[in-house]
C-alpha cells in the first residue's frame, strides 16, 4: 500500500482504491440501464404497432356499432358497456369489503395466531393466478349460486380478484397513520369508531386509493377469469340487467386476434387502443382524487 509521512514524522498508510468494488458497481449500473432501455423500448415497439394498426379504425361508427362477422363494420359499443358495467359494480363490492377488512384487521382485531394465518392466506390471495379466480367464480358463483354466466357472476369474480390487493393496501395506509392522531382524538373524548371514521381514515384513504387504482386496472384488463367462468365472445346488445349476458373489452379484442383476417387485427388493435385509454382516464381521475385529499389532509393538519 502507498505510504506517507505527515508533520509529525507519523507513516500514514493510504489504501488502494478498490477498483473490483467500482467495476462490479459500474457493471451493475450498464446492465440496469440496459434493462431500463429494453423494456421501454419493448413498451414503445408494441405501442407504436399497436397505433399504426388501430389508428385508421378508430372511428365513431367504431365505438357505438356492434360486433359483426364483416370487420369493416365491426364495432365495441356491447363490449364496452360490458366492461364498464363490470367494473362499476366490481367497484362498489369490492372497495367497502376491503376496506372494512382492513380497518377490523388493524383496529380492532387481536394479533394471534388466527389473525396471522389470515394475514398470510391474504398475501398469498393476492398472488394467486388470475385463472384459479376464474375456476372459483365458476363453481361459486355460476353453478352454487345460480347466478348463470352474468354480469354479477362476472362483476363478483372480479371483486374477489381484485379484493386481496384492497385489503393489503388500506392496511399498509392505516398502518402509517401516526398512534399520536388516535391518542388525540380518544383524550378528546372521542370513541373508537368516531376516531376511525374523522381522522384514520381520511389520513388513510390516499394510500388506499393507490391500491384501488391498481386493483382496478388489473380487474379492467384481465380475460382468464371472465372466459373460465363462461363470459360470451360475441355478444351484440348492451347489458340491460345484473343478469344479462355480457362480455368485455379484454374477450372482445381476444375474439378478434384470433381471427385469420387483417381486418379483424386492426379491430384488435382498435380494442387495445381504447382499453388503454380508459385504463387511463380511471387512472388519471382517480390520481387527482388522491392528489386532491392529501392536499386537504395536510391543510388540515397544519
């Protein structure tokens, strides 16, 4: 090792550097960047495809026609009133069940051996292939319940999807809310219940409504569960009831893919361009609700 001397007549021993350390670092920091550089520009490849291919198809006569055995007058009108009624009522099932789960779990529930076995088939819920919820709206839903192949039969095999995320994400947010707003509210005067409902889960519900858009984008894309449980692929009337027939965007551009004509590729690509822009409307609304609640969270705190 190089040495010095300082005033004192001290030997100072400087270390090498260590350059393997720096090399490995250097590596890692290109093979990240690679990664970064081929999966957006994977991203970028499909949707520049996608846009060349379902651009020219977009139309009005698109958007409001019923599906056709001729691609040129094909259209999205039942598959989209298919997802948005599936999703509306995924919505209103899923969100107040998950969320009275988690506030029961962390507010009220006793940490035992129960309660951990709970926490555990959640998480393992939340990474169960979409499928086996399919296989159990099936046998559940469809065939226990009576439900046929309808729109709650598929709306309910969503929320039960989609539920496990709700719930992980509303705790995680309850979770964070500082003990100090509890102990507040209670030398106050105020009851368990009241301080959940005024200060816990308004300080929550940001965090809890990131975990929703996530759950709800899944649920707006997925196809596995709603063919398994017998979703129809060529429906062409609107959904008139909770038990009407239906099918979805996601069923839709899967019925036109596997179609041998162009035509009905571009439909596709058409289908694709619109589940996307949905995807990002509900997103985007949902993002300035939570932008807009924490903004009067911290106002209110100061």
């Amino acid at each position: 090792m190089p040495t010095m001397i300082d005033r004192y007549g001290w030997i100072i021993t400087k270390p090498r550097r260590k350059s393997k350390l720096k090399f490995v670092e250097i590596l890692f920091a290109i093979g990240v960047a690679i990664s970064l550089v081929v999966g957006l520009g994977t991203l970028l490849a499909l949707l520049i495809d996608v846009l060349r291919d379902g651009l020219p198809r977009l139309d009005w006569q698109f958007l409001t026609s019923f599906p056709s055995r001729k691609p040129a007058s094909a259209g999205i009108l039942a598959a989209l009133g298919g997802s948005i009624g599936l999703i509306v009522i995924t919505i209103v099932v899923a969100v107040p069940i998950g969320i009275g789960a988690a506030i029961f779990l962390e507010e009220y529930s006793r940490k035992n051996w129960i309660s951990d076995l709970i926490e555990i088939n959640i998480a393992n819920l939340a990474g169960t292939p979409s499928i086996i919820y399919g296989l159990l709206g099936l046998g559940l839903f469809v065939r226990l319940f009576h439900l046929s192949r309808s729109l709650l039969a598929g709306a309910l095999t969503l929320a039960l999807l989609i539920l496990p995320v709700i719930i992980i994400a509303a705790r995680e947010s309850i979770r964070r809310v500082p003990q100090t707003i509890r102990e507040a509210s209670f030398a106050l005067g105020a009851t368990k219940w009241q301080t959940i409902r005024d200060h816990v889960l308004p300080m929550a519900f940001p965090g809890t409504l990131t975990g929703i858009i996530l759950a709800v984008s899944r649920a707006l894309g997925e196809t596995a569960p709603l063919i398994t449980m017998g979703a129809l692929t060529y429906v062409a009337f609107l959904p008139d009831s909770l038990m009407s027939p239906f099918t979805a965007l996601p069923i839709q551009v899967f019925n036109w893919i596997s179609r041998p004509q162009k035509g009905f590729h571009e439909n596709a690509a058409a289908g694709i361009i619109v589940l996307l822009v949905v995807t990002f409307l509900l997103n985007a609304f949902a993002l300035y609700l939570r932008d807009r609640l924490q903004k009067n969270n911290g106002a209110k705190s100061m």
